[in-house]
C-alpha cells in the first residue's frame, strides 16, 4: 500500500503532520507514506531518527491555504501539496490520500482529481462517532454525509446506506451492520419530503439492514451502526454535538478551578469525570473524516489535529486500503449500472 | 388575562399541572387560570389549600393521548381537554393556550382551532434555549423553528427572523436583538439554496438586526438572541443538543457512582459540576416551546413536566400575553398584507 500525505495542510503543519507519519511508517513496515511538501521544512523531524525506509518525501514549495476558494485552489494550484497528492493518487501511484488541511479542496480534490465511481451520484463525507452509553456493546457509529452535499436527493440517501454498510462491514468487521435515517421521528411516516420518499426506497433495498428511522437525540447511545443523513442536518448535527459537548467541558473546568486550593482532593476526582468526558469525545481516537464515493479514499482531520490524531487516521486509511472496501463499492455500482 | 390549561396533557398529568398551577394562580392573582380536564381527577390537587379565586375548572371527560394521530384527534374530539381549551381560545374565552400533551396535537389545535395571523404564511415552534458560556453576558438565546414544519420555504424563514425579533424584544425586553441563521459555515455564500435564498431577503429586511450565518457548534456560547432555522434542521440540532448533554450527564453520575465510598469527598465535588450541568442545562427555567404566528399564543412544555416546569412555563405565557407581542405580530403583518 502507498499512501499520499498532504504534510503542509493543517494548522501544526508539517510538524505535527511529520511526527503522525513516522509513528505509522514504524507501525506499518509494509505501508509506504509518501510526504507531499517543503523537504527542507519536513526533513528536520525525522532525520535524525530514520530507522526506516518506507517514507519519500516529493518536494513541492506550493500549498493551498485554509481560507482559499476550495474550487480555484485546486484547479489553478497543480503544485500544491494537496493537489499533487491527488493526481498522483488518480495516477495510480499512490491508493489514499490524507490532509489536513482546507476541508474544502480536500472534498474539491476528492472529486475533481480523483474523481467519483462511476454509477455514483455524490460521494458522502462520513464520521466514526463515539457512542457515549455504558449499556451499549458499541464503541462507535459511523454518520454519513456530514457535509460534502448541501442538496441533497433520495437516490443519495440510499447510496450512502451502502456506503455506510461497506465501511461498517468491510472496515469495522461488523456483520450484517445496522442501518437508520435521521429524521425528525422515529415512524416511518415522519421527515420532510426528502427523508420521507428516501425512507420507501431504502426499506426495499435488500442488501441494506435497515432499521428505520432515528432521532438525533438517540444517535451517541448507539442506536444503529450506521446512520444517514442529508449533508445541511448532518452537518449541523455533527457541530450540535461537538458544540455541546466543548460547552460542557468548559463548565466543569470553570466548577474545578472554582473549586481552588479547598477543594483539591475533590477537583481530583473531577478532572477525572472531565478527563473521561473528553477521552470519551475525542474523535481523533477513532480516525478522521472519510470522502466515501470516489475511486481511493480520501481522509481529513481536524486542521488543528495533533500527530497522534494524524497517526490514528493514517491506520484507519490503511485499514480502509486492506479492507478492499473501495474494490467491492466500485464492483457494486458497477453492477448496479449494468 | 386568562389562561386555558389542558390539565389532562402529560405523564404526570392532571397532578403536576394541576399543582403548577396552583402556583401561578398564587403568583399571578389578576391572572385566571381556567383547567379543562376530568374535575374529579382535578379538585383533590387544590380542594385544601384553595385561598386563592383565580382557577376555574371547565369539566370534561375526554382528553387525548400522547400516541393519537394529531390532526384526527384534534378533529374529531371536540370535547377533549385540549380541544376545548383551544376553542375557547378561538372564541376569546381565554388569552392563550398551555399543554404538556401530544405535541402534534398541540400544533394542530393552534394551528386548526385558533388559525394563524392573516399575512403569515407558516406558525413556528420556538424554545428559549440556555446558553452555556462563562463568557456570554446572555443567559438564554432564542430558536425556531425547532419542529412545527418538516418542509419550510424563503418566506418562512423571513418571517421567523421577525417572531424571534418580536419575541426577544418585548418578551426578553432585548433592545434591537441580534438575529443569526443556522447554515454551515458562516459565510454569506455558505447553504443550501433555501438558506443562501433566506439570507439574501432577510439580509433586505430593515426591522431585523440580522448578523448572518451561524453554525450549530456556536449556539451555546449565545453568539446571536436569535437563530433561525428551517424546522427540520432546528429539530434535529435541538435534539442532538439534548441528546449529548444527557450522554455527558450520564457519563459523569457513573464517574460519581464508581468513585463509591473511597471517593466520597471528592464525589461531592463532582456532584457539584453534575448539579451545575443540570441546572444549566434545564429548559424549564427557562419556559416552554412556544407555537408563534397563531392568534393567541399557545406553549407546550415536555410531556415529563413537573409542577415547577408548569409553573414557568405558566409564568411565560402570563409574559407574553402582557407584553402584547401577538397583537403587535398581527399589526405588523396585517401592515406589510395591506
């Protein structure tokens, strides 16, 4: 496997980008990382403990900025790190690619560069979420579009319940996963017109295990494996929930430092009720964003995503890569369309 | 004024309405509290402690339950709590309207019974939400629609800009409030086409003081007094923001628990932040859901509520009704018909 690394994207770039690279070239000998970028701005955080020879670094002194025009940087930007990776992707020279940095181009290079499978209509932006329940056997659900898509058709909603369902089959190992439509309740009558006629065709699509539908409210309890979404309430949901849950970080930080030098062996004991709470939340743990649809897959995290966040996601692409899952969706739709 | 109270609406009902409003009446005496519902269930809540003139109780055997089909119910049982209550709203028997029952049916009796003000083309349903930041000098900001139209237009969302403007300044007594719209992302351009489509118009619209787009994971640090949403979306994200402030709540009582006897000192610290989380969290303090744009206004609280829930709720509406806010709505749409 070789994997395309945009190492100027993101708000620690390339550091902390660098760092998240090396920890996975020593984790996966076998998978070759190739670093898109400034050589004399990556070298420095590796040479000295270069142990291994399943990194290259492809020099290029361009890059596409956090506030750019996703559409014009990638079409007029041909040496950008970013868009390099990319094209050497759709050029066979590497199967994945990985930033993160302008979430926009990432999508924009996605489906420009790499381009879609064909017989799909629009690929999805999806998410491994925490699930936040002691009664519940899951770890994580996977939530799809979170965004690529601000319109949103029938026919998307049902393509993204494959694409969910090969992730969780394929990637997580979860046999025969779980399905459901976030819609404003959970009777197969409720939704908009969109969530309604999505509901019909998705019910009549045997290879989809298709529980019906939910309500935001249930999604961190672990109420299906797979939850799909249009890409405006997918996307709000997705900043709903990290909204919340930052506010209320933030409150029981305010409660231990309130607490001062009285209350010391009791902010103990909450900064563990804080540090569960945030270990519980951490996205990173369990990998980044993943543009599903196109013909390699795509990865970003957060622009503010530190080396382990850059490492867990590198693995979860790897994975993604030795699952075969992009083989099997494009066989799929192949299919589809004959 | 005079208030009608379906006292047969809830799971703890008629006790917790009942007694809620024995509150009001107590806190309120130029106020008339009428109760629809089963006297016999009624009176034992208040027959002891009756020194107070303001309640009345308008006898009925027939309620509706929370599962019914909405419209139907509303339709057909005409003798049921809510329904008479709504009717005698309709015919000025009383000022507004208050529930803890079947939501659905709550939006179909205000919107059936006591019909919208001329000129506006869709009722919203709005929640006064608490915002939860050490840094925002607000305590609550308003949003709607949060669920009373699966399917919303430009139009709509122009005249929630004004509910919420209205609602905010003579309610919350707010001068010239801010107004926000859910999108996602904050740029002018960023949406689907209805929310690029709202923006430009309310953007036109001189009476509101509009700030632009605004993104869910920012709306409890209360960055607008205002934030305007299509129903479908506004559900969603109310109800993802509950859901993650009930996993997190969750979370930290099982921290608590497993830090047993050990852990007691500093469990009360925790219990503390949980208590802080709480209180912060608690829609009650801060009102109901309130269905705008009908002719006389009607609020719902949770079907869970308990007496100090009707109680504020009971408080709000009393709010509004002096405020003239309704009467002030009708001029204004009637003037902008004309």
């Amino acid at each position: 496997m070789r994997i395309a690394i945009d190492a100027m994207g993101g708000d620690y770039a390339p550091k902390e980008i660098v760092l998240g690279t090396v920890s996975a070239a020593k984790e996966l000998p076998n998978t070759t990382f190739l670093l898109y970028g400034d050589q004399n701005q990556i070298n420095p955080f590796f040479e000295e403990d270069r142990d291994f020879n399943n990194i290259e670094v492809i020099h290029t002194e361009e890059k596409i900025e956090m506030d750019e025009d996703p559409v014009r940087a990638v079409r007029r930007k041909k040496d950008a790190s970013m868009v390099m990776a990319a094209y050497d992707v759709k050029e066979g020279k590497a199967d994945g690619l990985f930033s993160a940095g302008n979430t926009g181009a990432l999508l924009a290079a996605g489906l420009l560069v790499i381009g879609r499978i064909p017989g799909i209509d629009r690929p999805a932006l999806m998410i491994n979420m925490p699930v936040i329940s002691p009664e519940s056997s899951k770890d994580s659900f996977i939530m799809l579009d979170v965004g690529a898509n601000a319109e949103t058709k029938a026919i998307n909603l049902e393509q993204y319940a494959t694409f969910g369902s090969f992730y969780a089959s394929h990637v997580k190992g979860i046999d025969n996963p779980t399905v459901a439509l976030l819609s404003n309740g959970t009777e197969a009558n409720k939704g908009n017109e969109l969530i309604k006629e999505a509901h019909k065709t998705i019910r009549e699509d045997e290879t989809v295990n298709f529980i019906g539908n939910v309500e935001s409210r249930d999604l961190l309890e672990g109420i299906a494996d797979v939850v799909i979404s249009d890409g405006f309430t997918g996307n709000a949901v997705l900043k709903s929930i990290e909204g919340t849950a930052m506010s209320l970080v933030n409150l029981l930080k305010d409660t231990v430092q309130e607490a001062g030098v009285s209350g010391k062996i009791g902010a103990g004991l909450l900064k563990t009720g804080l540090s569960d709470m945030r270990s519980q939340l951490d996205y990173s743990k369990h990998g980044g964003g993943i543009l599903i649809g196109v013909k390699a897959p795509v990865l970003k995290t957060h622009g503010t995503a530190d080396a382990e966040a850059v490492f867990n996601t590198l693995l979860q692409l790897n994975s993604i890569l030795e699952s075969g899952m992009t083989a099997d969706l494009n066989e799929k739709f192949s299919l589809d369309k004959a």
